[in-house]
C-alpha cells in the first residue's frame, strides 16, 4: 500500500478503507497518541494507538525523532484541534531515535533560541519554524518563474564562474586551481594567472546582469535566478555570501516600464504566497506576535504579518526622484536631531537602510521606489539622464528591510558606456563583448535585481536572512 502525505489526510473525509502514512514522531504522550509530521504540512496527524495490543518493544521505539510507518483507519477525531485521525492497527520502525541523543538536539520538545536552531541547521527544517519557512520558499521560487513564464520570459542560465565584475566593486570570490602553496609566478612576483585553468583570473559571479543583456536584446525577455557571492565582509542581518538573484532583462523597456515590471511581479509573488502558504502563514505570524511580546511598544511590529503583505498588494508604490528624496531626509527630525547613524547633510549622500526605512515607514507609510541616483555613487551600465549628473536607476524599497530591489534602464549608447567605462577605469579589453552589444542593433532596455532571500525574509517576517537559506555563508561561516 502506498503511503499517503499528511496534507492530503488532513483534508480527507473519515474512510473505512485503511491508509498508510510515514513520518517523524513530534510527540507521544500517554502510551497512546502519536503526534507524526512528515513535511508536507506544518500540522501534525495525530495517530491513536491500543497500547495494549501493540508488544512494548515496538512502543518503547516510538520516541521523539524516530521515523515510523503507521497503518490504520482514517476516523473523525475525538479530541479538538484535527478533524480527523488515524486508529493505528500497524506501527513500524523506520528509523529510531535514542531519547538521551534527542535531548542534546533541537529535535527535543522544549523551546529553542534562533542561534542554537542555526548551529544545527542540518536539524532544523525538522522543526515547526523552519519547516515553515523552506515550505514558503519552495513555493515562492515556483512562484517566480510562475510569473515570468506566463508573461512571455525565457528562462536563462548564466554563468557562475566569471572573468568579469558587473558591479564594479571588485568584492568577489577568486577562483584558482593554482597550487596555493607554490602558485606559478611572473617576474615581477604577481602570480601567473595564464597558467591557470582558464588561462585567466576568474571569479565567482556577482550577478548574471551583463549575459542576461545580451540575450534580451535577442529574445526580448529573459530572466534568470540563480546563485550569486559577494565577498563582502558584512556580518548582519540583511547579507550572505552566498544568495539566490532574480534578474529580468527587457528590451525596448525604459525606466517607467521597469519600474511598473518590479511592481507587478512582486505583487504576483505576495499574492501567490498568501493563496498558497495559509497554514503556514498563520503559523510564522502567531510565532512573530508571541516573539514581539517581550519587546518595547516601540519596537513591535504595526501590523501582523499576512496585514503587511496585504498592505503591499492594496497600495500603489510612491515613485521618487533621489533628488526629493534628500530633501525630505535633510528636514526629517531624525536628521536634524542627529538620531541617523548617517547623518545627511547633500545632495550626492549613498542612502544607508536607515534612510530608506524611514522614507517607507515613518514618511510614506508605503512601499517607495526611488529613481534617478546620482551617476557617481551607480554602476557604470546606468543609462546617463540629460543633466549629466544623474542616472536612470532605480530601487525598491519595503518596510522592515529597506531595499528589496535594484535596477536601472542601462546605457544603450555606445560613445556614452564607451566613455563611463573609461572614466571609471573598467577594463575594455574584458567587457569588449558588452560593449559591443551597442553597435548593432542596440535598443533601449531595462532590468532589475531581486535578492530572493530578502524577498523570502520579507513574506515569512524572519529576522534575520540566515534564517530563510538553508545552508547560510556568511563571513566566518562555512559550515555544512
């Protein structure tokens, strides 16, 4: 007899045909109720067991942790809290779980902290909070290529090993096979990188931007999403080495287009997961309520967290030009009052989360997306507006995290990227290919990124971006 999922059973009527479940015991209290998870739900099957039927070896076995394989009748439940049970008439041992070992793990009943859950990472998609969030997750990744596929997108995959920097900011992970204790050298003792296996210093990507360009301006729209790294040294809450990106590319789309793209398929993505993640939804909701009790008014959340998404959905987002965007940060009291860590004081500041935090939730009350950044704190692919001064980028910015979206119209002209490329001392002879792009056939078009964890932080309302990747790098970290 196949085994059936507990999502399925939960939603089944009481049947006189016998089922067949497997899962992990969360619990067995009294000899005989069996609480059993197995994944596919947040909630548990509770599993009624005649202790005096069964041989007490078989229910000496059935302990916390232990995978088991129960079979029995499908009956409307007696106790509160589940519709429907299982009256065990066969238990099997799958797997057990010695109880002394058990209580050294997070697989043990009591209540755990978020750090002690993340030292056993291997474990904790076993529990309620975890389990939660990677469920939400998987499906707001279907959830994304859901979107770009019934909106036309093809779906690309590019490169992970990299001999370019398409942010510009040099933070990357260096590859090599080179031995590192005696690596090839040229004469002025730099290393000699053409005895590598590329044959040239490489590196691992920082974003799939530049590639996905090139397909656009031959397919139209593309997408991809995939790993990126960046070797930065940011210990928070909001930074991982390692991360999953969501890029779209457009040709013939401008800025407006962009922007009204990013809105449009954030909401599909929000909405998605309030049609599809109800139960566990509620549960990381009740969670982030009880966990926001022990803290100052101050500092709790406005609103629980399905309201926040549905707040998302129910507002248009407030489009505004950096320029007015400073204006209201220099008046605002926290700058005047010098409660900024960074204090604005001109035009040209690069915004902190801080900034953008208080321009979402103190100033707008609203998602905001911010455009036209000054040319010099922007990546050297950002179409240059008339001004010379200022360039057509823009951010998504939400509340509780700041900024949840990067993009601009790039720079289509070629005298002008010519000319950016040069002045911000990015290598021609490496990017010969982007460049090239613009001589023929080039076209306006935009695009953005979406750090998907972020976006996952986001809708489950974690804390903390290590905790809605199931393995995080961070600097310092590498384990498992």
């Amino acid at each position: 007899m196949q085994h059936i999922e507990i999502a399925t059973l939960l939603k089944s009527e009481p049947s006189l045909h016998e089922v067949s479940v497997k899962g992990w015991v969360r619990s067995f209290r009294s000899n005989r109720f069996i609480a059993l998870n197995d994944g596919s739900t947040i909630k548990n099957i509770q599993c009624v067991v005649d202790f005096e039927k069964f041989e007490e070896e078989i229910l000496k076995k059935i302990t916390v942790g232990a995978a088991i394989h129960v079979r029995g009748l499908l009956v409307e439940s007696q106790g509160q809290g589940q519709a429907v049970e299982i009256q065990v008439s066969k238990v099997e041992i799958l797997g057990e779980a010695n109880p002394e070992e058990v209580k050294l793990t997070i697989l043990s009943p009591k209540r755990h902290s978020i750090e002690t859950l993340r030292e056993q990472a291997h474990l904790r998609v076993r529990t309620n909070t975890f389990s939660a969030v990677m469920r939400t997750r998987s499906k707001l990744a279907f959830a994304v290529h859901d979107y770009f596929q019934k909106n036309g997108f093809n779906y690309m995959n590019t490169p992970v090993i990299t001999g370019s920097d398409a942010e510009g900011a040099g933070e990357m992970f260096r590859l090599s096979s080179l031995d590192p204790k005696n690596p090839p050298l040229n004469e002025d003792g730099s290393i000699n990188y053409k005895e590598d296996f590329f044959g040239k210093e490489t590196n691992l990507t920082v974003s799939g931007q530049l590639e996905a360009e090139t397909y656009a301006m031959g397919l139209g729209k593309v997408y991809t999403f995939g790993p990126t790294f960046r070797a930065e040294n940011s210990n928070t809450s909001r930074h991982l080495a390692e991360f999953w990106m969501i890029e779209p590319e457009v040709a013939f789309n401008d800025l407006d287009a962009n922007m009204d793209l990013a809105e449009d398929f954030i909401k599909y993505i929000i909405t998605y997961a309030l049609e599809n993640c109800a139960d566990d939804l509620e549960f990381l909701e009740e969670r982030l309520f009880q966990d926001e009790k022990n803290k100052p008014q101050a500092e709790r959340s406005e609103m629980k967290l399905r309201e926040k998404l549905q707040f998302i959905l129910d507002n248009n987002f407030k489009r505004v030009t950096y320029t007015e965007a400073i204006e209201i940060l220099k008046r605002s009291k926290p700058n005047q009052k010098k409660k900024f860590k960074y204090i604005i004081e001109e035009w040209g500041a690069d915004l902190q989360s801080e900034h953008e935090r208080f321009l979402v939730e103190k100033h707008f009350k609203c998602p905001v997306i911010l455009f036209d950044y000054p040319a010099n704190i922007k990546a050297f692919y950002m179409r240059l507006n008339e001004d010379g001064k200022t360039v057509r980028a823009m951010d998504v910015l939400f509340p509780g995290i700041g900024e949840i979206v990067g993009g601009s119209q790039r720079e289509e002209r070629y005298d002008v990227l010519k000319s950016k490329m040069e002045s911000m001392g990015i290598d021609e002879k490496e990017l010969w290919w982007y460049l090239e792009l613009r001589k023929f056939g080039t076209a306006v078009h935009s695009g953005f990124g979406l750090g998907f964890e972020r976006m996952v932080q986001f809708v489950t309302g974690m804390g903390n971006i290590r905790d809605v990747i199931p393995y995080p790098r961070t600097p310092g970290n590498a384990e498992f």
